[in-house]
C-alpha cells in the first residue's frame, strides 16, 4: 500500500488555513504547481476530491475535513516526536541503562544519582544489579550503555573498559571481638567467616589474600549482598572482608573496622561501548568519572 507522505498532508493543511493555493505556496516557500501536484497525488491516494472552489476561495470537501483534521494531529505528533529526540541528542533528556554490582550500587551509584537527579532530571537511569561478566556481555550486545565492573578485566571487543576507583578492602569484625590492629591472614583465617559467593571477583580477591600466607577457610556463609554481610557481622555471627569507600557512612557501632596487612585494594572500572556516546550516556559517564577519587 502507497503512504501518505507528510509534505502531502502539510500542503493540505497548509491550504485548508489559508483558502488559497497561492497562500499556502508561499507559506510553505513552494512553486505553486509543487502544491497542486501534492493535492492532486493526495486525491489520487485517497480516490475522492479532498477542495472545492466557490467564489475564489478553496475549502475542504466533507472528506478533506476529515483528513485535514487527522492530518494536524499527525504532523504535530511528527514535530513532537522530532522534538523529543532533538532534546535527547543535545543530552536535555533521555536514558542511560547501567549494570553493577550490589556493592557499588548501595553507595557509590547513589551520589552519582542524586548528582544527575540535581543537573540533568529528564534522563532516566535505569540500573540492573549484575555481575561483572553479565555487564560485560550485556554491553556488547547493546542492552546497556554503561557498566561499573571489577578489574582487571581481559579486552572485550568493541568496549572501553577504563581504571576507576581503587578501595581498601578491610576487615569488618565485631566490636565485642578482641582483635589486634592490623589483620593478618592468619588471624583471621582461625575466625568464623562471612565472605562473599564465588561468582564475586572479591571472593578470588579474598581467597588470593588468604593464600599469601598459605590458608584456605570455609566460611561459614557466602553472601553477594554487602549490607547483608554487615548486618551478620554486627550479629556477633562472623567476620568478613568488604571495600570501604571513603565516603561511606561509619558502619554500625557494633562493627569494627580494621586495616589488613597485606594491604587488599577493590579496583574498579566504568565500561561503555567504543564510537559515538549518546549526550544522555556522556553525562553519565562524567558524573561517575567525579566520584573516581571520592
């Protein structure tokens, strides 16, 4: 089936409004024979006469009333639709879909949040709670635009994949526990333990840090939850090893931090797809880059 191209419906209107062909071709900055070709292609479309002339004055037929009428609500849905996707390439508004882990998004995605909430309030970020892996992947398929990931990370093709943060993980231990003031591996190898699952790059961080001095517990629950780990720790339940960024709030008087030595770092990293960004995503992305030292 032949569509009806807008230019069409747009000279149609343009007529309608002014009674005239002459009018509407110079309102429309057209040759008068361009606007008497896209009515009559338009009647041809249609089957039936669309104006009539009395008196020197062209008017809608009973049916170029109808058309004239669907016709203004289609061209200003199309300006409309042109004006929303303008305003989404100047980065006014738009979305930006994110992938992270639990552990980033209970206090590292939030300032960035509230910061794109306060500057940019019509685009929308939409998060998914993910592995590194599944961010990955899901970047090179196209369903998200940004991804905060732990590194080190092999190259993925077609991804940028660029050093973010680095936290000092520490050990979370009970406040009534006597402990010493830097926790070695073995000291708390011999304590019940809290650590994060095996699918977390933090679990072969911890399992790393534990075999430098030649130990390998079982804990005694493996969680991919960090204030759920916290809240166990604050139990009495166990001790457990969790990034600490500096602009997290103390944790719970029933919890004590402590330095490792060795030390342990979480690095992280912001991943986007290489080529053009989207303004939408470019804010994004440079609201996160802020928080790379806070």
């Amino acid at each position: 089936m032949r569509e009806i191209s807008l230019d069409r419906l747009r000279t149609l209107v343009a007529i309608a409004d002014r009674g005239s062909f002459a009018d509407a071709a110079r309102a429309l900055h057209l040759a008068p024979p361009t606007v008497s070709l896209h009515i009559a292609e338009l009647e041809d479309r249609i089957g039936a006469p669309l104006l009539s002339r009395k008196r020197g004055h062209v008017r809608p037929s009973a049916i170029g009333e109808v058309l004239v009428e669907r016709a203004r609500r289609l061209l200003a849905d199309a300006e409309q639709a042109l004006d929303d996707i303008q305003r989404q390439v100047q980065g006014l508004e738009g979305r930006a879909r994110l992938g992270a882990s639990t552990g980033v998004i209970a206090h590292l995605l939030p300032q960035a949040l509230e910061v794109l909430r306060l500057h940019h309030p019509a685009i929308d970020i939409q998060v998914a709670v993910l592995t590194s892996h599944e961010t990955l992947s899901r970047l090179a398929n196209g369903t998200l635009d940004v991804g905060l990931v732990a590194l080190p990370q092999p190259p993925v093709a077609g991804l940028v994949i660029k050093p973010w943060r680095r936290d000092p993980v520490m050990a979370f231990l009970p406040a009534h526990w006597r402990c010493p003031a830097r926790i070695t591996p073995a000291w708390l190898a011999a304590q019940p333990l809290i650590l994060n699952d095996a699918t977390t790059r933090l679990s072969r961080l911890t399992a790393e840090w534990f075999a430098t001095g030649g130990h390998h517990p079982a804990p005694r629950i493996q969680l991919n939850y960090n204030d759920a780990i916290k809240s166990l720790v604050a139990a009495g339940y166990g001790a457990a090893l969790l990034p600490h960024e500096a602009t997290t709030p103390l944790p719970d008087r029933r919890i004590v931090m402590r330095a490792l030595r060795p030390a342990l770092w979480r690095r992280l990293g912001i991943a986007h797809r290489a080529g053009h960004v989207e303004r939408s995503t470019q804010h994004v992305l440079d609201v996160l880059w802020d928080l790379r030292l806070a």
